[in-house]
C-alpha cells in the first residue's frame, strides 16, 4: 500500500499579503520608532530565514517520503512474489497429496494383487500336491508294468534265444562259412552270462562263437551298450581260454541300416529273426 506524502509548507501572496498587514498593524498600534521598526525587520528577516530552512527540510522530508515510497513499492512487489512463490509451492503440495494419494490408491491395489497371488499359490500348491500324489501312484503302476514289461521282455528274448539255438549254425555255416564243432549253448565264464556259446570251424581252424541276445538294435539309442557288453564277454572269454579267435555274434529281432553298417564296420555278425 502505497503512503501519501505530506503537503509542503509554501507561503503563498495571500499569505505573506496578510503577514506584512499585521505587521503594519502592530506598528500603528505601537507607534514604533526607527530603531524598533530596524529590529522588527531584523525579526521579519530572521523569520524568513528560519522559513526558508522550514521550506528545506520540507523537500528534504518530502525526498525521504518519496524515497520511503518507492521501498514500499517494493516491499509490496517483493511481497506479491512471494505470494505468487507461496501460491506455487501451495498447488506443488497439492500436486503431491495427489501424487500420494495415488501412489497409496495403487498400493493398496498392489496388496490386493498380492492377496490374490497368494491364494493362487496356495490353490497351485493344493494342485502340485494332488499331482505329486498322482505321479506316485503312476509311478508304482509303471513300476509293475516295467515289471510285467521286463518278464514279457524276458520271456520273448528266451523264446528267440530258443529259436536260435535251433537255426544259428545253419545260419552261420551257409552264410560265414562256420561250422560248429559242438551245440551252441548258453554259459557262464568268468561270470558273464553268455547267451551263445560254442566251438566252430572256420577254413580248417578252430575259433570260439561268443553272442548276446538283444531284442532290437538301433545306432542312436543301443549301439554303445551292445556293443559294450558283447565285448565285456568277449573279454571274460579270452580271460578263460586265451588269445583265440573269436566271432562275435549279436541275434536280434530287428536291427536298423545304420546299425548294421557299423557292427559290419566292427566285424560283427548280425543275425535277425526273419532270416530262419
């Protein structure tokens, strides 16, 4: 707010007009001589002087009010930036309750979520358990199926191995030129079980038939164990009976192309069911 300035002190003609009357009329009154009327103009001049130095100080105060003026211009400028200031920081504080109140609404929405992930793992953690239960029980019925499996396996491998005692030296004579010596039997040396034992002739000399039953053979799945355990026999064999020579023999009821290149590439003989 801004303050009005005082009214400077001027002596105006009116003024003075009627200062120098009542002079005059002092001095009818007093019948002053020369020597009063000297001193009253002294006086009147005194008083001049002293108006004079009323009439600066006058500018002087009126300087001042100015000067207090314009600091109360800005005061109030500065006063109304920090009300705009104090208006900004206000609407930023509400722009942050919003903020919060947001973040609190979305929390709360987060938590719920939560709640909801967390019955949907209890209802999952019913579910795995009733699985859980379920694997176990098909466990133990593949379990008796590979048992039933197994004896089935087990008795079709014995029926084949049946047949091919029966057809193997006609097989192996015909095709490799062997003839055997004696029946080929099974038998346990050097405690491996060997499916197909038995002295042959080969060209006038004596070799040993060394073979393993295997129900299928294929060169990605039972190359590597057929092949180890033919050897392992054949090493159990020569353990036995020395440095002869033996023929390896796998019998089969199936056998793949891919197999049979490499048990040739071996010096494997490969006999399957359809050839008796």
């Amino acid at each position: 707010m801004q303050t009005a300035a005082p009214t400077g002190f001027k002596i105006t003609p009116s003024l003075k007009k009627g200062i120098v009357k009542i002079i005059d009329d002092r001095i009818k009154e007093s019948h002053v001589t020369k020597e009063d009327f000297s001193e009253l103009k002294g006086i009147v001049k005194d008083l001049g002087v002293k108006v004079g130095e009323l009439a600066e100080a006058q500018k002087r105060t009126e300087q001042r009010v100015e000067e207090l003026a314009e600091a109360q211009k800005r005061t109030e400028q500065r006063v109304e930036e920090l009300a705009d200031a104090q208006k900004r920081t206000e609407q930023r504080v509400e722009e942050l309750a919003d903020a919060q109140k947001r973040t609190e609404q979305r929390v709360e929405e987060l938590a719920e979520a939560q709640k909801r992930t967390e019955i949907r793992m209890e209802e999952l953690i019913a579910v795995q358990k009733e699985i859980v239960l379920e694997v176990q029980k098909i466990d133990k019925r593949l379990e008796g199926t590979e048992k039933r499996l197994g004896g089935l396996s087990k008795s079709f491998s014995y029926a084949m191995e049946n047949e091919a005692y029966k057809h193997l030296p006609e097989i192996l004579r015909a095709r490799h030129g062997l003839k055997a010596k004696e029946k080929i039997v099974r038998a346990n040396i050097g405690g491996e079980e060997i499916n197909f034992f038995g002295r042959a002739d080969k060209e006038g000399r004596e070799v040993l038939i060394v073979g393993e039953t295997k129900l299928r053979l294929d060169e990605r799945r039972e190359k590597k164990k057929a092949f180890e355990q033919l050897e392992a026999k054949v090493n159990a064999v020569v353990a036995e009976y020395g440095q002869v020579e033996i023929i390896r023999v796998l019998v089969t009821h199936f056998a793949t192309k891919g197999f049979l290149e490499q048990a040739r590439a071996k010096d494997i003989i490969v006999v399957q069911s359809f050839e008796w």
